[in-house]
C-alpha cells in the first residue's frame, strides 16, 4: 500500500524513471516507514495503535542487514495502512495527506478495527 501510493505521488514529478524509482525506493524502506509511523503516532486512534502493535508483533526477525525494532515498526505502519485501506480509505487518505503536507492536522474520532474473538 505505501510502496503504491509513493509511485502515484512521484508519477506526478517530472524525471528520469530511474530517478524516480530511487526516489520511491528510499521512501519505502523499513527506515522510511519506521518514520512515518512516528510521525503518525500522535494523531492515531486507539484502535489505529492496536492495528500497528498487532503488526509489529507479527514481524519476525526481519532481514539480516536490518534492525528488528525498525522492521516491526514498517510491519506494523503497513499493517495499519492495508487495513484502512481494506475498511476505512477515507481515513487512509486523510493519514497519508498528513505524511505528504506540512500542515496542522487534527485526529478524527476514534477508528477502532473490530476486537480480536478469543481463539
């Protein structure tokens, strides 16, 4: 879901492709993600929380060169972004317009996924 929507935002750029897949490749990487969660964290639900907690927790290891810390923080943020995309898009699209701008942003109502059923 990120890796899509840092394509549609440098298709609009003019450049090289090569250019801009390089530019698209560092957007997209464990550490790049790892900061844009940060940068999310303040204005996310409790439910938004759960959804990345869940994903982090999921990650695993990770690749050998990478940190597992910053893994799970980009599984977790690609966790929450295929789920509001999957359920809530107008949310996603209001979460990705904060990544993409500058500018003041204030947290909707909580968004909560639906509780996990006890297995």
């Amino acid at each position: 879901m990120w890796e899509l929507h840092q394509r549609l935002r440098h298709c609009r750029q003019a450049g090289r492709s090569g250019d801009l897949h390089r530019a698209v490749v560092a957007e997209v990487r464990a550490e790049a993600q790892a900061a844009a969660l940060a940068r999310l964290e303040p204005l996310l639900s409790a439910g938004e929380r759960d959804l990345v907690r869940r994903g982090r927790n999921r990650a695993g290891r990770g690749p050998r060169r990478g940190e597992a810390v910053i893994y799970g923080q980009a599984t977790g943020f690609e966790t929450m972004l295929g789920w509001l995309f999957l359920r809530d898009p107008e949310r996603l699209a209001e979460l990705l317009d904060q990544l993409d701008s500058s500018r003041p942003f204030s947290p909707p109502p909580d968004h909560e996924p639906p509780s996990r059923s006890p297995s």
